[in-house]
C-alpha cells in the first residue's frame, strides 16, 4: 500500500488508530474533543482567557493550600489526635466558661 498509494498512506500511530491508515476528511472527525470550546470562544471572545484561566488558577491554589494544611494537622499519630482533643477542650472551656 505504501508504495502503490503513496499519497494518501500514513503511517498508523496511537492517535489516528481508529482510522486504520486512512487520513480523515476533516481534523473534526479525527477526535471528538477537538476544538471542543470553539462556540464558547466565538460567543465569549477575548474575555474568556484570562478570566477563566485566572479564576482556575486560583482555585486550585486554595485547594492547594488547604490541602497541605489538612495535610500537616492530621498526621496519623495518635498522639498529635489527642493533644489536639485536648486543646480544643481547653480552649472551649476557657471561651464559654473558663473566662466568667
């Protein structure tokens, strides 16, 4: 095939599998993801990016953060649970009742 058709053969890798050599009409038809946003970029136009990949950013900074926060307060020792039990029942008592 590659040498009696050798304009239209390509060489069969992991993205275009599914064609079995044959080169698609249209990059549409190759995956159904691509240019996925294209309406919303069209609607949206220049304010979408930055915006958007600004406010995801951030977001994921938070998590981020959050998460090794949660990361360093709950270690699995069984120790660090129970001072931080205690503390926490300390400093309740001394806010409610403790202070009167």
């Amino acid at each position: 095939l590659f040498f009696t058709n050798r304009k239209r053969a390509q060489k069969v890798e992991q993205f275009n599998i599914v064609y079995a050599a044959e080169r698609p009409a249209r990059p549409e038809t190759t995956h159904f993801a691509y240019n996925f946003f294209a309406p919303y970029r069209r609607a949206v136009g220049t304010l979408e990016y930055p915006y958007v990949t600004n406010f995801w950013n951030g977001t994921s900074n938070i998590l981020h953060g959050t998460g090794g926060f949660f990361r360093r307060v709950y270690t699995g020792n069984g120790q660090t649970y129970l001072l931080q039990m205690v503390v926490f029942t300390v400093v309740t008592y001394l806010l409610t009742k403790g202070g009167m």
